[in-house]
C-alpha cells in the first residue's frame, strides 16, 4: 500500500517521528517569577476631620480622605494626624480582590477655659503669654496639658493661675487681682498709760508697698529741769525727796516713721516701720520746776508692726509700736485707697 504520512517533519521537532512508534512529550517552562504580573490593590484611609493629614509608611500622602494603590500580599503602616486630636495609627494587609479601607473618628484632644477676674471683669486674658480678650472669657480650643493664665488691668497687680486642660473639658477659672492703690488714713493711738495721739499716713501698694507717718499729742514742749522715778522722787546730789507738786501736768507724743508693705493674702499686707520718737511725761512743781518722769517717758528709736487691708477702697490699719522697747501703744487707721492708674 501507500506508505503513511509522517505525522510530524523533522523541522519542528529535532528528529523524525516513525510510523507506530511511542513518543514522550515533556514541556518545559521557561517563566521567570520576576517577570510575573505584579497585582495591585487599594487601600483607602478617611478621617472624619478634614484637616488630618494621613502617612503611610511615614510619608505624607494627603488629608482628610487618600486612596493609595500598594501591591497585594505587603503590608503597610498608616498614621492619621491632626491638630487637637489624638494621633491614630496602625498596618494594613494589602489583599487580592476588594480595597482594603481604614476609616477612623479622631478623639478630641483639646478643651476651654472660662476665666473671670476680680473685682473688676474687662481684664486683658493672656494664655501661654498670648492674648486672647478680655474677662470674661471662653477660650479658644486649648490642647489637653498644663497651661498658664494671666489676668492684667491698670490699677490691679496681675493675677495668674496654672491650669490643666482634660480631654473636653469645659473648667472655670476665676482669678483675683489685688487692688494697686495710694492710700491716705487717718490715725489713733493709746499708750499703755491711756494717753492718746492722733496722726496721717500716706503710701502707696501694689504687692509689695510704702508708707510714711505722723503722730502727734499737739504738745511740742518737752523742757524738763529734774527726773523722777515712778513713785515721783527726784534725786539731787545723791539725796532723793518728793517736790511739792502741783495739779499741772504735760505729756508729749510725737513719731515721725516710715516703713514697707508685703501683701500676704488677698486684700492684706504686713506693714513694718521704722522711725523717732517722743513720748515724755512731765509735772510742774510749787517752785515752777518740770520734772520729767522716767518710768512714763521714753525718746529714740521707734518700731512698728502690724497688718493693713482695702476692702472696696476703705482701707484700714492696725500697729503695734514701742520706742525704746518702754513705751508701748496701739496705733489704729482708717481711710480711703485710691487706684493707681
């Protein structure tokens, strides 16, 4: 008979294939893994402020709401941002099929301040040392920590507090500011022996202060010729007798002092003074002699310490003031303070 075709020509395969013959075929693939199709997908990440500002990997991609396309199979770390609001984060497994997407409500990291003062309200609010208004006063937001408010107004001392601001707080400060102020009062003063003196004192305070005093009986004369003792006996050459007395009598109280203020709380100072004093005690004799009376009488330095207050610009003063550490009196002051401008 005819003799078969040849299923297959040497030029496709290198060497003939014969009539009724077995043959193997093994393919070989030639594919490299490098040259594959790489398989994309997106991740989105949204934020519900929309000025966040989103990272991936730590590179900055957008804000508010990005889509990124990332081959599948990695994983990537995302980061939402933003100002007043607590910082998010975390890593995403790209997948084959649908987007991957991270979506987040920000928490508030921030809260207000409302500030007063006292005992006036339009005072200039400073907060971290910028200004921000007048009292009273909601402020802006305040980043969640520690924070300082002052409070200035001529003719106060300023006032400041610090404060912590809580995650959506709403907290009230109210803040009093100690008056500055110039001061005159009027004086009265008791001694030990129930002798009285009357006197002014001026100054002038802010937190720390001044002032200058005045204290007088109105009798100036303080001539003396002999001394007694407290039961009234003058000594002359070494022998002591009792003079006949008459029924007049003089004593003189004269302080001329100055000293400093401290504000120690609120509307109070502590007032210490320093000055010269007179105190003397005199008698007249039948033969028209004065005689000073030592044991009642007392001259040189003089100290004073006491307390000071202005209370709705009445302000009143209380001393206690020794000369010589002999004489002893209470000095009491009331007048008005007026605010310095």
């Amino acid at each position: 008979g005819i003799p078969a075709e040849p299923l297959f020509r040497s030029r496709s395969f290198p060497s003939d294939m014969k009539p009724k013959h077995g043959y193997e075929m093994t393919l070989i693939s030639k594919w490299n893994s490098e040259d594959a199709e790489i398989v994309y997908n997106n991740l989105i990440v949204k934020a519900d402020q929309p000025n966040s500002r989103i990272f991936i990997d730590d590179v900055f991609v957008g804000e508010n709401e990005i889509t990124k396309e990332l081959p599948a199979g990695e994983t990537h770390e995302w980061r939402i941002e933003c100002e007043y609001f607590h910082t998010e984060n975390g890593t995403a497994e790209i997948p084959v099929g649908d987007p991957i997407t991270v979506e987040r409500k920000l928490r508030p990291a921030y809260g207000y301040v409302n500030v007063s003062s006292s005992p006036e309200n339009g005072a200039k609010v400073y907060i971290d040392g910028n200004e921000t208004g007048l009292t009273p006063l909601k402020s802006i937001k305040l980043k969640s920590g520690d924070h300082t408010v002052r409070v200035v107004k001529s003719g106060f001392d300023d006032a400041r507090r610090r404060v912590t601001v809580n995650d959506e707080s709403d907290i009230s400060v109210s803040l009093n500011m100690p008056i500055k102020y110039k001061f005159l009062t009027l004086n009265a003063s008791m001694n030990q022996y129930n002798d009285m003196a009357y006197g002014l004192t001026i100054g002038s305070m802010k937190r720390f202060g001044w002032f200058a005093s005045v204290m007088t009986n109105f009798k100036f004369d303080t001539k003396y010729d002999y001394e007694c003792d407290e039961n009234h006996y003058v000594t002359i050459d070494g022998t002591p007798y009792y003079p006949q007395y008459t029924d007049n009598g003089s004593y003189t109280s004269l302080s001329v002092m100055g000293g400093f203020l401290m504000r120690i709380s609120g509307p109070i100072a502590f007032r210490v003074g320093v000055g010269y004093g007179i105190r003397m005690q005199r008698y007249e004799t039948s033969s028209g002699y004065w005689v000073k009376d030592t044991s009642t009488s007392a001259q040189g330095i003089d100290l004073s310490l006491g307390l000071q207050g202005n209370f709705h610009g009445f302000v009143v003063s209380v001393d206690g003031v020794t000369t010589g550490f002999n004489m002893f009196e209470i000095k009491l002051g009331l007048g008005l303070g007026l605010k310095n401008k």
